[in-house]
C-alpha cells in the first residue's frame, strides 16, 4: 500500500529542510491537478489582495524536482510505518478492500428496492457522487478500519451528502458527515467566524466515527440502531425502543416507529452497499479508485491568503477549497489551522514555489473592534471600502457591529502580524439593529381595550404587543391591567382636539379631549383624561 509523507512548511523559504522535503515527495509529484482530476493549466499570474490590489508572485512550478529513487516515505495516516511506493497494493482497486469489510446485517424490503431503483435511474449522478467521493474514500476507508468498524459506514457520507464537503441543510447540518452545530461541538468540531470543522474532511470523518462507536456502544452493537440514532437522534430512538418494550414488541430496527425519512435511511444505504457489489446489475459503473493516499497533510506556519495558497500548490482555487472546505475567510491562520490537504501530485510544486516565494504570504488579519460601531466606521477605521468589509464579514444592512467582535480586514503596516492562537480560536462577531433605542412605557387598560386596538393605537403588529406582554392575540383585558408597549419616543404623545401634540418635561400634559383611535397621529399613543391608558415611562 502506498505510504506518503506529511510536509513540513518552512520557515525559511530555501531552508536545507524544506529542499529535503521536496526531493523527498518529487518521486510521486505529476502534474497539479484542477477540481476534476486533469493536468492543471496556466495559473493567472497574481493573487488578488483585501483591496484588489495584485500579489506578484514567481512563477509557478509545475513540477516538482524528481528524487534520484523513492526511498521510504510514510503517510499521515500510519505515522512510521515504511512501505516502499512500487508496492503492488497501491495500485489495487479500492472498491474490492470496501467490499471485503462489509460485516453488517443485509436488509432487504420495499425501501431498499426503491432506492436501488432512484439510483438506477441517475447514472450521471452516481457518476459524479463516486467521483467526489474517490477524494476522500480511502481515507475514510482507513479510520474505519483501524476501529474495526463495518466498512459500509465509509459508504454513508453517500447517503448524507453525496459526499459534498459544502453540503448544508435546510436544519443547518454541514459537511459531508451531516454534523448539527451543537453535535459538532460535543465532538471537538470548531465552529467560528474563520472557520467551520464539521466541513474539515479530516476532523469530521474522525467525528463521525467517535459518534458512531458511541451509538453501537448505546445500542450494544446494533448498528442498524445505531445508524437510525445517528439520523434521527440517540434520545428518539431509545423511547421507541422503551415503547416498544413496555409493549412487548421485538426492538430491532425494522419493528421501531421511526418516522420516514428514518424508515428510508438504511434502505439507501443498502442500496449504495448493493450498487459497490455489483455495479453492471443496475446498469452503472463506478470509477476505478487507487488503493493509496488522493491528499497529503501539509503543514503552515505562517498566515495564508487561501488565493495565493492554491496558486503555490498550482490548482484552481474552488479545487483547492475542495481539499480545504472548512475555512471560511480568504485566508488561512496558522494558528488554528496548522495544516492543509493537497492532492499528493500538487505537494511538491506547492513546497517549491513556497520556498522561492518572496513578499507577503497574507493580506488579511483579524481587528477586534474597540466600541460598537456601525460598518461605514469601521471600514474607515482600517482603510476599506464599506461595501467589501461587508462583503468578507457577511454584515447585512441596517446593522451595528457590536464591541469585542472580530472583522477580517486588511494587512497594514501597523497591522502586519499573524492572528494569535487564542483570537483564532475564539473570534466571534455580534451584531446588533441599527435603530433608535426602545423606551418602555408602561399603562392601564380601560373597559373596552383588546389587544388588537391597542396594537393598533401604539402602531405595534398584534403578534409584538402580544407577546410584550406574555399574552395571546385573543387574550381578554381587565380594565386597570398592567400593560408595557415599547416605543422610540423619548416621551408619551398626547393628542389634543385639534390635532397639535404636546410634550412637556418627558411626561404628558392633559387635555380636555382626545381623538378617536385610528386617527392621524405623530406616534400612535392616546393618552385619556381620567388616567385610564396613561402611560408611565421608564428605560429599558
């Protein structure tokens, strides 16, 4: 089996440690490939900073310099273990090893053939989806195994995103592995403004597989429970499991009442399991995948524009993102991200172009804003156009960035250094309205008020008033009930006969009269003689 190594970054760009390394990978580096596999072409010559401003960079090498033989390389993921790279193993077919693991119970019902026949009916589909997948197979393939897990568990990112690193769902699951944001977190998966590990290929195919070993332990050892666990939740499926025990029913899969989309998820995971088998029978074919290594992991030191990254490693960006899914700004920080994934054939021309690279790496950095502030100050603050600070920090209108929020802006000679570890791991970004401050007024109710008319009266929707003041919309209302109203008056507006409104001191002055609801007024509040609806001011 192939074995590869894990690439140091080098400090010093011509370090003697950094020419090793890349003779080292030069045996097996080809030419870069793009996002579909094929020979990359030429690369634009400059990589785009925060203010449009062109990078130059040398030009890129395409290949890296060959080692005079292959020597002993390890790969990342069996550290110290030495195989030559001429082994026969790693030019066997991946999908013969998946078959040879498959350990768990076959199923075969209704659901199963309905999936068989979906998948059947799309053969560029599964095309593409096998195609993405042999990415990240073997590796996947790897972690399983090394638990002695089943390998159609490698087989699942299929059925939760088609292995799509990007993939998000509308209940906000991200990754190939479909991680929710608080099951990300129980499982170590960063989740901040620079970064989202539940799309990291590396760390979420460890997550997953911890939660998976946690579920069949749950289950004990019931994998088909274990995977309905994992797609509807732990807590669902053990009450249908104790319902189904205090019934006296059997507790396998097949006899829980799970909902459907539950009901249908092994049935497409079998249906994956039976197309791997026997591809020709459906009528499809799948890509031939080697049994070795499609990435390195190779480690950063410094801060990294993610353009001028890919430009090093000699891919388009959107292939190099493929790889590296999990950042969400234009640039990578060393800090938290210590490592990124090349496809082993890009390592050695992305090690030789960073060590004849000269000049900046990075053109962003983090600022943590001092006070809260609006967009248009703080893009004048760090020197940027309002609309791209915007842009880079998803900053929508009518919003004020609030004190102690990160903003990615651009490098300058007072702010020129590397993002601190603990800034890295911890940046977040509030915002709040862009509005006036609200003041609370509080009042009566008199015989007769609903509230409906006095949503109306204050300009308020009936559903805000409502639930101001813990309330239905079609709660009844006691004459003297306390009620609240929020308003962005400094003072209650009281309108007289003639129409004129009057403030005084920031309380309301009498009246002999006052208009009909509905009437038109400043500031929607009515204020009665007799103290009834008299409002009482106090701030928020």
């Amino acid at each position: 089996m192939m074995k590869l190594p894990a690439l140091p970054l080098l400090s010093q760009p011509r370090s003697a440690l950094g020419l090793c390394a890349l003779l080292l990978l030069g045996a097996c580096a080809q030419a870069p490939r793009t996002a579909d596999g094929l020979a990359a072409g030429a690369m634009v010559p400059t990589a785009a900073g925060p203010a449009g401003s062109a990078t130059e960079l040398p030009p890129i090498v395409q290949h890296a310099p060959a080692a005079l033989d292959y020597g002993l390389l390890e790969d990342t993921l069996n550290p110290g273990e030495k195989i030559d790279l001429a082994d026969a193993n790693a030019r066997a077919d991946l999908w013969a090893r998946v078959r040879k693991g498959f350990a768990m119970p076959e199923l075969s019902n209704e659901g199963v053939r309905k999936a068989e026949a979906w998948y059947a009916a799309r053969p560029d589909y599964v095309q593409r989806m096998t195609e993405r997948g042999s990415r990240y197979l073997y590796h996947v393939v790897e972690e399983v195994e090394k638990r002695g897990m089943p390998t159609e568990l490698a087989l699942l990112p299929f059925v939760e995103s088609a292995f799509r690193t990007d993939a998000q769902s509308t209940a906000k699951a991200v990754g190939m592995w479909q991680f929710m944001p608080a099951t990300g977190r129980d499982f170590a998966l960063k989740q901040n403004i620079f970064r989202d590990d539940r799309r990291d290929v590396l760390a979420s195919t460890r997550a997953a597989l911890d939660y998976l070993g946690r579920l069949n332990k749950m289950f004990d050892g019931d994998w088909q429970l274990a995977l309905a666990a994992y797609n509807w939740g732990p807590g669902n499926v053990q009450k249908a499991v104790k319902r189904n025990q205090a019934a006296g029913l059997p507790i396998d899969y097949d006899s829980l009442r799970i909902p459907d989309e539950t009901r249908y998820y092994l049935p497409k995971l079998q249906a994956v399991k039976n197309i791997v088998l026997r591809p020709e029978a459906y009528g499809l074919a799948l890509p031939e995948v080697a049994n070795h290594p499609y990435f390195l992991t190779v480690r950063i030191e410094r801060d990294m524009d993610v353009d001028v990254a890919a430009r090093l490693a000699g891919m388009e960006v959107e292939a190099f993102k493929a790889f590296n899914p999990q950042m969400n700004k234009p640039v990578i920080l060393a800090a938290s991200t210590p490592q990124i994934l090349l496809p082993y054939d890009n390592a050695g021309a992305f090690v030789a172009n960073l060590a004849a690279h000269e000049g900046p790496l990075a053109t962003w950095t983090a600022w943590v804003v001092p006070k809260t502030m609006s967009p248009a100050d703080a893009a004048k603050h760090v020197g940027m156009h309002e609309g791209q600070l915007r842009e880079v920090n998803t900053i929508p209108p009518r919003m004020l960035v609030k004190q102690g929020s990160t903003l990615l802006v651009p490098r300058t000679a007072h702010r020129d250094q590397d993002v601190s570890e603990h800034l890295a791991e911890n940046a977040s970004m509030a915002l709040t309205p862009d509005t006036p401050p609200l003041r609370r007024l509080q009042f009566k109710a008199a015989r007769g008020d609903t509230v409906a008319s006095l949503a109306s009266r204050y300009r308020v929707s009936v559903d805000q008033f409502a639930q101001w003041n813990k309330l239905s919309s079609k709660s009844s209302l006691k004459a003297g009930q306390l009620l609240v109203v929020y308003s962005t008056s400094a003072a209650p507006v009281r309108v007289a006969a003639n129409g004129a409104s009057t403030r005084k001191s920031g309380k309301a002055t009498t009246a002999s009269r006052v208009t009909k609801v509905g009437s038109s007024k400043p500031s929607g509040t009515r204020l009665a003689l007799n103290g009834r609806n008299s409002p009482t001011m106090a701030q928020r």
